[in-house]
C-alpha cells in the first residue's frame, strides 16, 4: 500500500499523464543546474509454473528522481540526485574533471558496469532491463567509493574502487571490490565504440568471490542502433554466461526495438527472454509512451511469464 503522500504525490502525477518529466534548469548560470524526472511503470502479464497459472495486473509507484549539479569553478564539481518518493538517495559525489580528460570522482555513484547501466534514464528504449544486468555486480549499479579515469573522443578508462555493499549501505567489512572498464571508438567516422569491463570481489569468511568479466559493443547506422553484450560470471557457487542483443530503429516519432536475452548457467537449462517494444514520442525528451510484449522462460526454475510492459512519460 502507498502511504499518503506518496499517493497524493501519485495522482498528481496520473493528472499529468503519469508519467516521466525530465528538464535542466540552471538556477544561477551554469553554476547550479536543476534536473527532475518523473515515470511509472506496470505490467499485465500470465506467469505459468509447475503446470499452474497465475495473472497479474499491477500499476508500479511513482519514480520521481531529483538532480542537483554545482559548479565550483573550472574542474570542481558536486552531485546530488533522490528519488522524492522514497527519500532515497541515488548520488552523492564530488568530482573534479580535468581539461585534458583526466577525472576523479568520490562518493556514491553510478559504476561502469556497461552501455546499459550509464544509459540515461530518459533514453532507455524499454522498460525492462536485460537479464544479463541482474549479474553485473553483486550490490546493484550504484555504490559507494572513489573512480578516475581518463576520456577523449577515440578512449575511455574507468577504475573504481568500491565497498561492495551497494548504495545508501555501509561498508561492512574491510574488504573492497574493484571495476574496471574500457572503452575504444577506433573509427572517427563511424558512431560505434567497442568495450571491455571487469568486476571482482576478493573472498573471505563469510562470503564468496565474485568475478564478471565481458565484452560489449554498440554501432548506429542512420536511424537503426544495435548494441550487444556478452558477460561471464564466476563465483564459487554460481557460473553462467550471459548475453543480449537488442536494436532499436528511430523513425521520426515512433521507435520500435527488440532485445533477446540469454543467461546459460553451468550444469544447468537456461533462462531466455524476447522482447519487443514500440515507444511514442510525441514531444521528444518531455512526452513518451512505451509499451512492451515480453516473453520469458526459465528452464531451470521450470516457469514462464509472458506479458505486457509500459511506462508513462511526460512533461510537468
């Protein structure tokens, strides 16, 4: 149940189409900028296990990200975004970037965990994310720690330096994660970009290791972008390798994708997905509608779901 608040804020929303509002306002120059989103999600799908069925309707809260970016000058700068509706907090860092492309951030922040996970919110093609996302890091996408790197127009480098406990989570131990990430763009005439990322968690006595180590790549032709991912992860309980490919095709206002996905544990069935989404964006940036027709099967767990995804998006 909502509490509330959280459904008044959650009918306001519905009032205004329900949905995601996304602006950059600079509050005092360039110095302090404002940005804010707003969306919702649901899904009406038919889950079928052990030979029983089940359906399911359901209206997913309200997800109302607030954003503050301040520039202390030239190099220095500070970021601050929650989600309003549970108070909780996505990033919280300080960053110092360099001209020459040198960077050093520390905080809470968003790790380079892929094409997928530094996707801007206002961008993702469809609702869902890929199953291969769920293996990418023991404690979610965001966590807390200090990352630097370098970045120009043919390479990226990133290394983090985490405590693997995940966000808004205190370190609970003295042991720290490491990622890493690469990125090359070695055609200046093609939009495409190749890369190569890392993810490790030393052992000790109350937890096992954790290592995911994968490929990716991302090409736009005209109207149609295709990006691919190829992941394996290792620790001493579980071992799989997963994958997924998707595309996304932009004509004018309408964007159809597709994404298949596939995880292939050792020892054991698999676990696939099928997409496809048609997304409407009647105001680009400020209005759109996506909808989604998704079919899973896990071969393991002996279950399927087949069912309709949206999000609602729009301008306030």
């Amino acid at each position: 149940m909502f509490g509330s608040r959280n459904t008044a804020f959650g009918v306001l929303i519905l009032l205004a189409i329900a949905g995601c509002a996304w602006a950059d306002l600079d509050l005092a120059g360039d110095k302090l900028v404002l940005d804010a989103a707003v969306w919702t999600n649901g899904h009406a799908w038919r889950a079928e296990e052990g030979g029983l069925t089940h359906n399911e309707f359901a209206v997913e809260r309200v997800v109302a990200p607030v954003g503050l970016t301040g520039r202390l000058g030239q190099v220095a700068s500070m970021r601050l975004s929650a989600d309003v509706g549970t108070g909780s907090a996505w990033d919280l860092y300080a960053d110092l970037r360099w001209p020459s492309g040198f960077y050093l951030r520390a905080g809470q922040f968003l790790l380079p965990l892929g094409f997928e996970a530094l996707t801007d919110p206002r961008e993702q093609p469809l609702v869902n994310s890929s199953l291969l996302a769920g293996y990418a890091a023991p404690a979610g996408a965001r966590d807390i720690g200090a990352t630097s790197g370098f970045e120009n127009h043919l390479l990226s480098i990133a290394g983090a330096v985490v405590n693997g406990a995940g966000a808004n989570n205190r370190d609970y131990d003295q042991r720290k994660d490491v990622c890493g990430r690469v990125v090359l763009r070695p055609l200046s005439t093609v939009d495409g970009a190749f890369a190569l990322r890392a993810y490790y968690r030393g052992p000790d006595a109350s937890d096992t290791a954790w290592l995911t180590a994968a490929v990716e790549a991302f090409l736009v032709r005209g109207p149609l972008e295709v990006q691919a991912e190829f992941q394996n992860r290792y620790s001493s309980d579980v071992r799989n390798n997963a994958a997924y490919l998707q595309a996304v095709w932009s004509i004018g206002q309408l964007q159809p994708v597709a994404r298949l996905d596939l995880v292939m544990p050792q020892g054991s069935r698999s676990d696939w997905m099928i997409t496809g989404g048609l997304n409407l964006q009647s105001v680009p940036e400020h209005l759109k509608v996506m909808l989604d027709c998704t079919y899973r099967r896990n071969y393991k767990a002996n279950w399927s779901v087949f069912g309709f995804l949206f999000r609602l998006q729009a301008a306030i």
